[in-house]
C-alpha cells in the first residue's frame, strides 16, 4: 500500500522533527516549514501532498493565517488540513478545509491512525 506526502508546519523544532521522523519510519515522505509563510513556499514546490500537519502558534505567519491564505488558492485549498495544537479547541475544525484536531501533547498512536486515514492510498 502506497503512503503519501505530507507536510508539517510547526515552528517547534523537537516537535518538528519527531514528527517528521515518526512519520517516515511508518513510509510516508514528509516534507517539513517553520511557520506558515514557509509553509506556503513549500507547498508550491510540492507536487500535491495527501495532508497538511499545522500548528496554530507560529510566528512569521500563524496557523490561522496559513490557512486564510491556503484557501484562497484553488490549487492547494482542498489538501486537508490536521490542526495540532496545545492551544486550540476542536471548534477550529469548523474552518475550511481543516478535518481533525490532534491536541499537543502528541500521542503518537492516535496521530498515526487520523494520518492513515488520509494518506493511504
């Protein structure tokens, strides 16, 4: 069973990393931004990745910025996007395009199992 891409916007480093280590051990190719307006940049140099893993609490450009600007570009805005976060409520995933919420701390099981979802191909 093939597994696809993923990106991870978190400015954490150690979070960042774990996940992104965590992610490729179980087969999937993750690509990885500090902030969202990194994020943005990556995603236009992605060929079209199955999720987006965001963080809210970033600077440069928060969560909720990237996904305002994500939204209003047809070619990206329908990459479904999972909110991990230690600060938001699972109303957050009311928003467009946002389709679970995971809450930080991280446990990893559950988060393996919300990304098989979307990423199993």
């Amino acid at each position: 069973m093939k597994k696809g891409n993923i990106l991870i916007v978190e400015d954490d480093d150690d979070i960042r990393f774990s996940l992104k280590e965590m992610l490729e051990i179980e087969g999937y190719q993750v690509d990885i931004a500090r902030n969202g307006r990194e994020g943005l940049d990556v995603l236009s140099q992605l060929d079209f990745p199955c999720l987006i893993l965001l963080d809210l609490m970033m600077p440069v450009m928060s969560g909720d910025e990237f996904l305002l600007a994500k939204n209003q570009l047809p070619e990206i805005a329908k990459i479904p996007v999972i909110i991990v976060s230690a600060v938001a409520d699972r109303t957050r995933v009311d928003r467009p395009g946002v389709v679970q919420f995971v809450r930080k701390p991280i446990h990893m099981e559950t988060l393996l199992r919300v990304v098989e979802e979307y990423c199993l191909q």
